[in-house]
C-alpha cells in the first residue's frame, strides 16, 4: 500500500503483567456518559436514564507507563479543566449486538483511565445543543495507565476507584455503584457500533468531579486493576 502522506504512529497502550514492551493498539474510544448516580445528580439530573455514549480520538490518549508520572499539556480555549477517573475496558475480541450474557468474553483487560474534560466548552456546547466534541476529544483528553489482562485483575462490586489531587482526595466510589454494569455497557456500545480489538470503553465517572490547573498532580487508583499518575503542565 502506497500513502500520499506519511501516516501518523498508531495509538497504543502499554500492557501491564506481559511480555516486556508490550503494547495494546487502540482502534476507537467509547465513553460512557453519567454513569454513577451521584455523578448524574451533581451534574444536575436523576435516575437511571438510558446509557448515552460519546467518542474520544484513538490518538487522544495519553499512555503513562507503570510507576511513571505523565504530563499532560493544559489544553488551550479553557478556563475550567475537569478530571474525571474511570474504569477502563478493553476489548480483545470485536462483535455486534454481543448480549449481557456473552460480553466479559469479549474484554481483554482493564485499565486505570482519566476523562480530562474541558468543561466550560461542554456546558456551552449543551447549552446551544451542539456537539460535545470540543469539550472531550482534545489532545491528551484520555490519560491512561497500563492496560492488565482481565485474568490478573480482580474487579468487583466492592472494587475500589479513587482519584486524588496534590494528595487531597477527590473521588472515591467503588465499581458496584455504577448504574449500567460493564456487561450492559458492552450490550449497549455493540448495538450501536460493531466493536473491534483494540476499542477501549471508559465506563463513567463517580461524584467529586472538579478543576484542575497547571502544576497539579492527579493521582488515580483502582484496586485490582492498577494506578495512574498524571501532573498537568503548562500548555
């Protein structure tokens, strides 16, 4: 195959608990959106709506290696940076309309992920009913730890997923809060779209979602799966 350009470096993902250098390619990135009831209510609604989904760029990713800190550019255009930690999915094996029943066949492993989202640009765009893109698939949006094969995670109900900041905490919540249970999500996102190796599901956010600026550091953790570190810097 011939290309008229150069083509842009694949997006990947180091693989924790695996051959040494090994990588997870990313084909796409779904996001679930209000995903925890607390998160809904402090974002202004309730109850358990369908699941909606909105997409970040494979390429926005920001892999951080296991143990290192990574630095994500504070993006331009915003005055309100907002973290969001979420438990990641990534899918090993593709399929449509994959059911409930059938779906932890298709996860290939975990992650520790972060949905950055530049939240005064989103709360505009819904304001004059607009695309949320601007707010959520910028550059750097989805920092990410090492993905972990499914069999060497233990994730549960009772899982825990915190987020602190300059050692202060933010977010706490554990798995079993979320309202569409990652079986469901992977029901959901495959009804819409044909899943594929390499797509990556962030599955939401719990309560405490705030601001960050340049010179914070964000550290995430979710127990069994693995840790995230990311300082913001000046863009």
């Amino acid at each position: 195959m011939s290309f008229v350009v150069t083509p842009p470096a694949p997006a990947a993902v180091p693989v924790a608990g695996g051959a040494p250098g090994a990588q997870f390619p990313v084909h796409r990135i779904y996001c679930v959106g209000r995903n925890y009831v607390e998160h809904a209510k402090e974002m202004g609604f309730t109850g358990r709506e369908p699941p909606f989904f909105f997409m970040k760029p494979a390429d926005a990713v920001l892999p951080v290696a296991e143990g290192m800190v990574g630095r994500m550019h504070y993006p331009s255009l915003t005055k309100d940076l907002h973290h969001e930690v979420e438990l990641v999915v990534a899918i090993g094996q593709g399929g449509r309309n994959i059911t409930a029943a059938d779906a932890m066949k298709h996860v290939w492993g975990y992650a520790v992920g972060l949905d950055m989202t530049r939240r005064d640009l989103q709360g505009e765009a819904k304001k004059q009913g607009r695309p949320w893109c601007i707010g959520k698939g910028f550059d750097e949006s989805a920092p990410i730890g090492p993905i972990r094969p499914a069999a060497q995670c233990q994730v549960g109900p009772d899982t825990a997923i915190v987020l602190d900041v300059n050692g202060a905490k933010r977010q706490a919540s554990t798995i079993g809060k979320l309202i569409w249970s990652i079986p469901e999500i992977i029901e959901h996102v495959s009804a819409a779209w044909t899943l594929a190796p390499g797509d990556l599901i962030f599955t939401g956010t719990p309560e405490g979602v705030a601001a960050v600026v340049a010179g914070d550091t964000l550290s995430a953790r979710i127990d069994g799966v693995g840790t995230l570190q990311v300082q913001v810097v000046q863009g």
